[in-house]
C-alpha cells in the first residue's frame, strides 16, 4: 500500500475494507487485477460515508455495480473501489410506480414488476447488472431503454452530498446518462410503469429470453454485452453495429485469451485466461476492419477502467 491515507480510510471504515482485493471477481468479463482498497457498501449511509471520507482524504474512487459492462486493467485500479450492494428497498406506490434500490439486480426489478401485474420493462429481460449500472447506461433493447420509464431518483455527488434528480435532469440518449459526466451516485430510482395482465407480461418477457438466449453466449461465458454502439454516424436509425461487424469479417478474430463470438459479432469473450490487453488489442482489430470496409468509426459501450481511474473510452 503506496498512500498513507489508506489505512485511515481503513481505521474510519472498518474491517469491511479489503486491500488488494481481485477485481476479476466482481466483473462479467472475469478480468480484472486488483484494487489498492475494496468496499462493498450495504446501504446508503455507509455508501455517503465511505464516499465523503475518501474525499477527505483524496483517496480517488470508482463506483461499480454488477460489472457486467466494465472491462478493468490488468494492473488493477489504484485508489478506492465502491461496489454498491445497497439492496433495501423496492416497493409500489400509487398503484403504478416503482421506487427501487440502485444495488437491486435489473432483473430483479424486471420480475417485480411483472408479478405485481405492471407492464414496461419486459424489453429489459435478460439483461445483467443492478439498476444503478442499467440507469448510467440507459440500458435498452429493441429499441426501447430505462430512461423511458424514470421519473425521479435520488444521487449522492463525489463530495457526498444526496440530492433529488428529475426526468429531465437524467439527459438520457442512447446509452448515455447525466451520470456520465457529473460522477453522481445513484442510489435510488423511481419508474412509472402501466398496468397490464401477468400471464401476457410473463409470456412477453420468456418470447425475449428465448430470443437472447439464440444469439448471446450463455451465461458460463464470461463477457461484457454488446463491446460497441450500435452506429449513428450519417445514418437516419441507429444500426447494428454486429451486423457491419460481420460483413468485415471479424467473427474469427482473435488476440490471445480473448475470442469473437461465433453467434454475434459485436460480443467479445473471454475464453479461460484472457487478459484486459487481449481484448483490448482485439477490439481495435475489430475496429481497424470495420474502419477499412466501410470508412465507419466504432465507438465502445463496454467501459474500460486504467489503472488510475479515469474512465477511458478508448480511441
Ligand atoms: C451477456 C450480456 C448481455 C448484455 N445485454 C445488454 C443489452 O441488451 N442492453 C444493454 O443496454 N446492456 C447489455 N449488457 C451490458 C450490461 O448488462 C448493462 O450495461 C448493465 O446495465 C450494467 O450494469 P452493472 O450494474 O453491471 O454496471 P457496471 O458494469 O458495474 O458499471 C457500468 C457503469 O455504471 C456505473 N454505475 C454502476 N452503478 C452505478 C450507480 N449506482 N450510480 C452511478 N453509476 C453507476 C459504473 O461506475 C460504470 O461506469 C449486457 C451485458 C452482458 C454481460
């Protein structure tokens, strides 16, 4: 441990601080070296808490949630790595509106909502991760996104600070949030959604994971979703970024441990040992061909963390 102010973020903290934990634990990918200092926050006050004193004391930090969209350097992150397992609450309020944890598992929240007979979310079944990396990303499907649904959530700024945001406040796009560029934590979320019949939101949500399950690599296989946007540049609609990625040819690339999937050629795999290096040398292979074939710059969804925290979107 290099920073002297480590161990009395410790001493504040408490044992439930971990030092040189292995970040490829906490990743979908299974990559990842490991972190200075390690703290899984179980509710809100510890989570404001353990952010303010690492501010304090000028410890640098990094949020995350279920790690299903983050690719982490080899080297690890130096400084302070907040997982957010703040899982309380999720409850209905004025018949159609869901208030909802950010640590809770998007598909928790997705199943909720169907037994209680609330329709919306049914695009999002299959998706991976808590609600709090779903709403930074705006995570969608065929074509819809969370965004659509939220009405309000509650935030905590890097100084600690917790404050109410409105709809309006979030600046949703595709795949992009206000929570992108402020750095604010979310911890809590609410969702508007309608009212609808069980057995025909149910019906709709198993139609989508049968769907998924024929293109995406099973759920034993380590990955991070969709490694590019899907592209706007000069296009009137967004389109497949796989589909380009295809026709350019990448679907037997490979770069050490790191493999395109056979099914989807957007989805890059990690086949046993494959290193951060690796996929990030085969994403820009991909990239190269794309760039070549069609003249189109591919842009990352998957988020990748350098070891000193900047969250890099690699050119
Ligand atoms: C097999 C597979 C399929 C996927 N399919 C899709 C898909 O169809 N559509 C889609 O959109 N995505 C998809 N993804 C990507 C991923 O599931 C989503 O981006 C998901 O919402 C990420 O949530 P997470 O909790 O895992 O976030 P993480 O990967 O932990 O974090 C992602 C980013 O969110 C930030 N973050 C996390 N929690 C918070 C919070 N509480 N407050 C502020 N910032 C926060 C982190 O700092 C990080 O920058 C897929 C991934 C996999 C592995």
């Amino acid at each position: 441990m290099t920073n002297p102010n480590y161990k009395k973020f410790i001493e504040i903290m408490g044992d439930a601080v971990k030092e040189e934990e292995k970040l490829c634990r906490y990743t979908s990918f299974k990559i990842g070296g490991r972190a200075d200092l390690f703290y899984a926050a179980k509710d809100i006050d510890s989570l404001q808490k353990a952010v303010k004193t690492a501010k304090d004391l000028e410890i640098p930090v990094v949020l995350i949630g279920a790690g299903n969209n983050i690719l982490v350097s080899d080297e690890g992150l130096r400084g302070l790595v907040i997982r957010n397992e703040c899982r309380r609450e999720i409850k209905i309020f004025d018949k159609n509106k869901i208030l909802v944890d950010a640590g809770i598992e998007f598909s928790e929240l997705i199943e909720f909502a169907a037994e209680n007979s609330l329709s919306g979310l049914e695009f999002a079944s299959g998706i991976p991760g808590s609600v709090g990396g779903a709403v930074y990303m705006n995570a969608g499907a065929y074509g819809s996104s969370i965004g659509e649904l939220i009405i309000k959530g509650n935030v905590i700024d890097r100084e600690g600070n917790a404050y109410e945001l409105d709809k309006k406040d979030f600046s949703f796009g595709y795949r992009s949030s206000r929570l992108q560029k402020s750095g604010e934590i979310l911890v809590s979320v609410v969702l508007a959604l309608e009212k609808g019949k069980k057995e025909e939101i149910f019906g709709k949500m198993n139609e989508i994971i049968e769907i998924r399950k024929s293109k995406h690599p099973s759920n034993g296989i380590p990955c991070a979703g969709s490694y590019f946007k899907n592209i706007a540049e000069g296009k009137a609609k967004r389109e497949s970024a796989g589909l380009y990625l295809d026709k350019a040819g990448v679907k037997n690339f490979k770069a050490g441990g790191a493999e395109v999937f056979e099914k989807h050629a957007n989805f890059i795999i990690n086949t046993g040992n494959a290193k951060a290096s690796d996929v990030l040398r085969l994403a820009e292979m991909m990239k190269k061909s794309v760039k070549e074939k069609f003249g189109i710059e591919l842009e990352e969804e998957v988020i990748y963390l350098d070891e000193n925290l900047l969250l890099l979107k690699k050119k």
